[in-house]
C-alpha cells in the first residue's frame, strides 16, 4: 500500500507547475479573455516539447505512454494556473480514446501528431451539448449513440457559446458522418465512450482541485494582509471558519480524485464509481471554496480587475461540466443501491 | 501508487476475520451502563487472550507487533463484523500511546499488560466544570508531599467517560499554581479506589451513566505515578489529545461498515415498500453518506502512507476530527430520515428498527463534533495552524 505519487512523478509535476508559473501568469489569463482566439501556439508546443501533450499517446507513436496516475498531478497544477487550453480533451479523453479502440490506420494517423503538438483534440460525447475549444482543435471525436467518430477540424461547423468563464471557448456544432471516419461501433464503442466520459471527469475533477487550492492560497493571502478595525481580517473567527470549511472540503475530496485516477490505470472494476465520487466531491469542494474565496475578499474579490474572479468562473464552469455533483451522486446511489 | 495489500497483510486479515466472525459477541447492552459495561469487560478478556486486544502494540506488552496497515485492516475487520464499540479505548487507544512515547520502562511493565488484558479499565480526567474548551484553565491541585513521596490532589473533574465503572483515571493537574497557563501542570495516573476519591455517574443524553464526575480529597499519589516530566503535563497532555483527534480512536473502518449498514438499510427500507417516495428521495443522501465514509478510508490510506514514511499528520489531524465528526452525524441522521416514523423508537421499544440502534448512534455521533476538542476548536487550529492565519 503507498498511497502517494513517486518522487518521478513529483518531479515532473514541479517542473510543469515552474513552466506554468511562467508562461501562464494572471495576465495570460486574462489575454485569453480578450484575445479573439485566446489561445497562444507556443504554450502548446512548449508542453509537447516537455512530454506533457503526449504524455498518453504510447511511446510507439511518439509519446510517453503514461497513465492516469501519472497525468493527473500535471493536471492539478493545469487548473492551479487556470491555463484554459484543452489538455481533458486532447490528453486525457482523445488520445487514450484513440489508443485504446481505434484501428491503427485511424490511430497512426492521429497519435503522433497529438504526441507532438501539431494536433489538438478535442470530443464531443452523447449528452454534451457543447464542445471546447473547437476553434482551434484539427480533430474532432464524437459520439452518436453506438458509434464514435473521427472528424477532421475543417468538416466540422460550429457555432460560439458564450461561457461565464471569458477564458473558454464553447461551441455548439454540426457535422455528417459523409466526413467522418468510423472509429468504433456497438457495444464496444459504448464502453469506449463511457471510459472516455470517466476519464474526462476524472481529468476535470483533478483540474478543480488545482483551482481549489489556488483559490483558497489567494484567500488566505489576502486575509493576513488586509486589515480593518486595525488588525488582518484573517484574525477573525468567522473569517477563520470559513477558511477551514474550505480546506476541509479539498483535503477530503483531493484523495477521492487520486482513487479515480488509480482506478482508472488500473481498471478497476469499480472504477465508475470511484470516478462519479471524484468528480461530485471536487465539483461540491470548488464551489464551497469559490463561495467561500469570494466571501472572504469582500468587493474587490466582486470585480473584474482583481484576478480572482478567474478562478471563480472556471470552477463554475468546470464544476458543472463532465458531470455535475449531482449528477454523480445520482450515479453513486445506482452503483451501490441498485445493484 | 499501489492500493493494494501484500499477501502477509491478506494473510493477517483472513486470520483476524476468521476469529472476529467465530467470536464477536452479538448484541451486548450498551457498554456505558454498569452491566453493560461487565459484559464488555469480558468480550475485551477474550480478545486479549487471543492477542487481538491491541494488535499494534509489542508482543511482549500483550500485541502482534503489526505494521499501522495491519492495525488499519484489524479495525475494518472488527467493524465489519458487527464488533462493539471498545469500552478499553480510552486506555488503549489515548493513554497507552502517550506510555509508550513518555512512560518510564517501569510504567510501561506495569500499566500496559494489564491495559491490554482489561485488568486495569481507564478514564480521562481532562475537564473539569471551570475548564472545557480551555483546557488550559483547569484548577485541580496537586500539592507536593516530600515526605511520603508524591503528590496531594484536591479538585473535581468532570464529564469523564464511563467514569463509574473504571479503576484508574489519567488527567492534568495544577502542580504549580504560580507559573503562566500552560505550564505548572503535571500528568498523572490515578487509581479510583484511592482514599479520598469519590465518583458520581451522571446520565447521558442517550440514557446511560456514560459520564462521571471524579471528586478529588486529599488523594495521595506517589512518585512513579508521574507520566512525564513534573510541570510539563501539558506537552504530553498534548500527545494524547492528538492520538484523540486523529485516526487511532477513529479509524475508518468504523464509519465504512456503518455506511454500508446504511446501504443495506436502504435497500431492506425500499423492499418493505412503504413510503416509496420518502425512500427514493433519500438515495442521493445515502450515497453521500456512503461516500463520506470511504473519502475518510481514501483519506486515511494517504495519512498512513506518510506516517510509516515519518510524516506526522501535525495540525491536519483537526481536519481528520471535524471530517469523521460530521460523517457520523450525516449517516446516522440520513438513516433516522429512511426510518420516518419508526425513528424515534429507542432500544426497549418492540418495533424499533434494528434494536433502536440508529437512534443510540445518531445520539452518540452528536457528541462527535464536542469532545476531543470542539470542532469549532479544531476550526481555529486549521486556520491557525494549517492555513497559517493570525492569532490575533
Ligand atoms: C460524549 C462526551 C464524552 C466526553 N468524555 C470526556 C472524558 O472522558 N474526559 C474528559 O475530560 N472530558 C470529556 N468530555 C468533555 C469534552 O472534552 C468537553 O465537552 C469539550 O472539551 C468542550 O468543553 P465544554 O463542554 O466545557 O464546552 P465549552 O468549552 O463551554 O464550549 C461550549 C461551546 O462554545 C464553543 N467555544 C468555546 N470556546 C470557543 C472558542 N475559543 N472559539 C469558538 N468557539 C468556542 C464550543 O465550541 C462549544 O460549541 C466528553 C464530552 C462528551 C460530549
């Protein structure tokens, strides 16, 4: 038993968290609010170059054939930096997707260039009415019922959403199966999309516990320096509580998370389970903190020029995407009360 | 990362479910009433004599020597089953730790074998009626006494569990009344039958005589009596106060066969057909009950794997306290919702629902979030000492 990353894995992590510590400070943030696109290539190729992009796709095709297990501290520190770009969708769901069920003209076609950076991905699953980032994605991965597809950027046609979190890029989109490749079908592509919705919420599960813990540092900074009635608010009782109420809830979700992600690189034969309790204990956790984060900083935490409402508005968004708390409670008391 | 248990660990766990399925008694009457408490007396006799009393501890003191995995298994094996709440706790899982860290070797030989064989039952005597919350504030004196040896104790503690039924107490005592708040105070073991000591049961809110408060008279304690260091009480008071927060008095195994109890509950509650809607609008409440309890397992396993690492929980075992506190509110209060009308029905009435035990639990769960330091306490400490926020 040793529940815990290896000092390998901690070391990667240190070094993406450095890398996004630089290249993705508040004010990247808030440029992909502004930007008409949002996103910067070079970041992207960056993380290829790191291993971080093809961190799933095996090694054959280029990538680091790594697990769950391995991802998923890179994704807490994605979410830490609120770095918008679609690491769920290419790393986390397409290219284990892809790996795991397409037949390998489909696959070979894809991998590599996933592996080093030429392609982003992104998917679309029954029941997800928008999809992410499509507006810089070349590959699309979408289910219709028991069939999964592949659909090259160019056929796909989309049109913008307008999300909360200025920093997204949502769209709702159409395309014909004239263009798309048949990746798999029947029974195998439903468990094929049901481990790929796993694996999403799971990846968005990690992303908010990153968020979480950022919000609540944020907070606990601002609470030692502000002061009124001539001492740090954070001195005070109520302010205090609500600060614990915070760091309960992620200290309590934050292994929940790990169990789905060990689950999940070890096929676990709860592993539906282990991934609906991740994503409802990270998704409740975020917005206790967000609420909590935002109460503790009083009117400036209520504007848009303090940087908090960055955090905020991505864990709402990510709070209620792949799934949301009550959605996976509802999942939970299936697997356990129906059985 | 590896979630799974070695062959030997698999190995000690078959032998444990085993003797615990061939043994635990069913049904014994609450252990914080004086028969209860006799009948307790001697389930723990037989566990001991099994050497499965205090697995953790040394073979030479009466244990296996288990690993902190074992130990954790041991406990999911006894709640598993259905075993009783230990009325040896307090001994074991708070006293003995602080022997262990602190005690001469002479203590050790003569307190911990008796401990683990319920020979010698022990009661924490921490507050008094002055002194709660600030602990710190407590009043009762010990005097020095060179001449026979020892110490003089004169005050009252209170709120000592199953205080009425144990032979020794350990608590904190004022043993110099001029220096600042935390120090001046001195740990010490205390026999009941002492002369000069008297205890009083008082009735708890669930009924039984689970409380006592200890009136001190005089009482002579002797040298070898002292744990610690003489005026540095509070610095071991402190160790036991920690095992108390933290998983050894609460381990999940506890909470996990009580939420699955609550599943089953759930599941016999809609098969009986009544109240269907009732029923159906609890399950999303169960689930969240249910999976409270395995965050507390998941996050049990992390604590542990850096404990046999030599990480030390430090202040995050106020997390672990407030966590498994308010779990075992939401499950016994999510279990009284699915009884409905039957959930008022206490132990001696014929149609409560599984002997009336969600009820007794939902009682003793509300007492959680109050001792071993309030949880409003432990809120102050996670700011404090986690978070890192000021004082003052
Ligand atoms: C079932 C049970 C078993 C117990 N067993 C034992 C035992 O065996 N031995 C023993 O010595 N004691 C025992 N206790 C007593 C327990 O340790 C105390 O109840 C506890 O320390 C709180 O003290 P108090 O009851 O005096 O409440 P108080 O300290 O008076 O607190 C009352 C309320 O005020 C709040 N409060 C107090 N100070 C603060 C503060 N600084 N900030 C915020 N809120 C505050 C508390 O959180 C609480 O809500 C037991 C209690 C219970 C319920």
């Amino acid at each position: 038993m040793q529940f815990a990353f290896t000092e390998d894995q901690l070391l990667f992590r240190d070094t993406v968290a450095e890398f996004f510590a630089n290249e993705c400070p508040p004010e990247k943030v808030r440029w992909s609010w502004d930007d008409a696109v949002g996103r910067d290539a070079s970041t992207w190729a960056a993380l290829a170059e790191m291993g971080v992009i093809g961190l799933t796709v095996p090694e054959a095709f280029g990538g680091m054939g790594m697990n769950e297990i391995d991802l998923l501290p890179i994704l807490t520190e994605a979410g830490r930096y609120a770095y918008p770009a679609p690491l769920v969708e290419t790393v986390a769901v397409v290219a284990p997707l892809l790996t795991e069920s397409a037949p390998a003209a489909i696959a070979e076609k894809w991998l590599p260039g996933i592996a080093d950076g030429s392609v982003i991905a992104t998917v679309q699953l029954d029941d997800q009415p928008f999809v992410n980032d499509m507006h810089i994605a070349n590959l699309l991965i979408a289910q219709r019922g028991d069939q999964l597809f592949a659909i090259p950027a160019e056929h796909v046609r989309s049109t913008p959403q307008v999300s909360v979190d200025g920093a997204r890029r949502l769209f709702s989109i159409e395309w014909d199966e004239a263009d798309a490749e048949l990746v798999v079908s029947g029974e195998a592509a439903l468990q094929a999309a049901n481990r790929a919705f796993d694996r999403g919420a799971a990846a968005t599960a990690a992303q908010l516990i990153g968020l979480s813990e950022q919000m609540i540092a944020m907070t606990v900074a601002y609470v030692v320096d502000r002061k009124q009635f001539g001492v740090p608010i954070g001195s005070f009782q109520a302010v205090k509580h609500h600060l614990a109420d915070a760091e309960l809830k992620v200290s309590f979700a934050r292994p929940a998370v790990w169990a789905a992600a060990y689950g999940l690189a070890n096929g676990s034969a709860d592993v539906d389970r282990e991934v609906s309790m991740a994503k409802c204990f990270a998704s409740d956790a975020a917005e206790v903190v967000a609420r909590k984060a935002l109460q503790n900083h009083g009117a400036i935490g209520y504007t848009t020029e303090h940087d908090l409402h960055f955090w905020l508005k991505r864990s709402w968004a990510l709070a209620s995407s792949w799934g949301d708390a009550a959605w996976h409670r509802r999942r939970v008391a299936h697997l356990l009360l129906d059985a | 990362m590896d979630l799974t248990f070695t062959p030997a660990e698999e190995a000690f766990r078959a032998e444990a479910r085993e003797w615990l399925e061939a043994n635990v008694p069913v049904g014994l009457p609450s252990g914080d009433t004086a028969e209860g408490f006799a009948l307790h007396v001697e389930w723990e006799k037989k566990l001991f004599e099994a050497r499965w009393s205090v697995v953790s501890w040394p073979e030479e003191f009466g244990g296996r020597g288990a690993s902190l995995w074992e130990w954790l298994i041991f406990e999911e094996e006894y709640y598993r089953v259905g075993g009783p709440q230990r009325v040896t706790q307090n001994g074991i899982f708070l006293l003995a730790p602080t022997i262990f860290e602190f005690g001469t070797d002479e203590q050790k030989e003569r307190f911990l074998p008796r401990m683990a064989a319920a020979d010698d039952l022990w009661c924490q005597g921490w507050s008094e009626p002055d002194a709660g919350s600030d602990l710190a504030g407590i009043k009762s004196r010990a005097a020095r006494d060179d001449e026979r040896g020892g110490w003089v104790i004169n005050g009252q503690k209170t709120w000592t569990t199953r205080g009425a039924f144990c032979n020794w107490v350990f608590g904190l005592f004022r043993t110099d009344p001029e220096a600042a708040r935390h120090s001046g105070m001195t740990y010490l073991l205390v026999p009941l039958d002492a002369p000069g000591v008297t205890v009083r049961g008082v009735e708890r809110l669930d009924g039984d005589e689970g409380f006592a408060e200890v009136f001190f008279d005089d009482v002579f304690v002797s040298d070898d009596l002292v744990l610690g260091g003489v005026n540095e009480g509070w610095g071991v008071a402190m160790a036991t106060a920690s095992s108390e927060r933290g998983l050894t008095l609460r381990s999940p195994g506890r909470f996990c066969a009580a939420a699955d109890r609550l599943v089953d509950l759930w599941k016999r509650q809609a098969a009986a057909g009544e109240y269907p809607e009732r029923i159906d609008s609890l399950r999303s409440d169960v689930a969240q009950s249910w999976m409270e309890a395995e965050a507390y397992r998941l996050a049990t396993l992390v604590d542990v794997t850096g404990l046999v690492k030599g990480v030390s929980q430090g202040a995050r075992s106020s997390l672990t306290k407030i966590y498994w506190s308010e779990l075992d509110v939401k499950l016994n209060e999510t279990a009284l919702r699915l009884l409905g009308p039957a959930a008022e029905l206490i132990e001696t009435s014929p149609d409560a629902v599984d002997g009336g035990a969600w009820m007794k639990g939902f009682e003793f769960a509300l007492s959680g979030p109050i001792y071993a330091g309030t949880n409003e306490i432990q809120r102050n400490v996670v700011a404090e000492r986690v978070l890192g926020l000021p004082r003052k």
